[in-house]
C-alpha cells in the first residue's frame, strides 16, 4: 500500500491552499511541485496580516508627510507672527535685521495688503500679516487633512 505524501505547515502557511504549502515529506516523496517559501504568488490574495503591514506602512507615510508640511508650515506662522509683533512694537524699519526681516516676509503678506486699510501710525497692528497667519493655519490643517484622507492615516 503506498503512503500519501505529508504536507509539513509552519506558520507562513497560514491561508495558502495545501497545494501551494505541499512540500515532499520525510520519506523523500517527491511527487508534485515544491513550491518557492518566497511572498505570495500574483494570483493569491492578500492576506489580512499583508494588509495591515501595508496598511501601517501608509500611515507612517501619512504621519511622516504630515509632520514635515506641519513643521514648514509652522515656521511660516513664526515669520508672520513675528512680523505682526515687530510692527505692533514699533520696530525702526531702517535698521537692517528688521529691514530684513520686513523684506523677507513681504511675499507672504502682499497678496493680503489692501484688504483692510493700513493705519499710519507707526506702532500698528499689521492686520495683513494676521490674515496671512490664519490663512497659513487653515491651508495647514486642510492639507494634513487631506494628506491623511489619501494615505489612509488616523485623523487627528
């Protein structure tokens, strides 16, 4: 009477058919095909634990992109609140570190000037560089949030 040949299971066998796992047993049976221990096959699906891997590996992408717009967009805040400060304060403009920090910032701000009149005092709250600090606060957290919303990351 002639002995079937075993199947030998290890744990990466988990949702492969028997004929994909079926190795020759200890006899050294040899009928059928070994299949490769490698990924799985392009016919196979995915199993639940692949689509964890790769549904964690998309949320380190989503928090990695996410920290990185933050951080730039943060820094972009700082400038234009530190502009607000220095024109609130009354900064000389003719001195050089001001005169460029003045100029440096003035690309952000100029889509903003005009919407509201500029008072001609010299201490004055510089409203434009407020509203391009809140407009960089809104476009930050639409982004994050977007970006989290395509690369599959927890909101929040």
């Amino acid at each position: 009477m002639a002995t079937l040949p075993t199947a030998k299971w290890n744990s990466r066998d988990i949702g492969r058919s028997p004929l994909e796992v079926y190795r020759p047993g200890r006899h050294g049976h040899s009928r059928g095909r070994a299949l490769p221990r490698g990924g799985p096959s392009t016919r196979e699906r995915v199993s639940p634990a692949r689509a964890g891997q790769m549904s964690a590996a998309s949320e380190r992408l989503a928090a990695a992109v996410s920290r990185v717009a933050t951080l730039i967009f943060t820094l972009v805040e700082v400038l234009l609140v530190g502009r607000v400060l220095l024109k609130l304060g009354g900064a000389n403009a003719s001195q050089p570190l001001v005169a460029s920090f003045y100029s440096a910032t003035d690309p952000l701000v100029q889509p903003f000037q005009g919407i509201f009149p500029q008072p001609s005092a010299a201490s004055s709250l510089d409203l434009a560089a407020l509203l391009a600090a809140v407009f960089v606060v809104l476009v930050t957290a639409l982004l994050v949030g977007v970006v989290r919303a395509l690369l599959g990351g927890r909101a929040g």
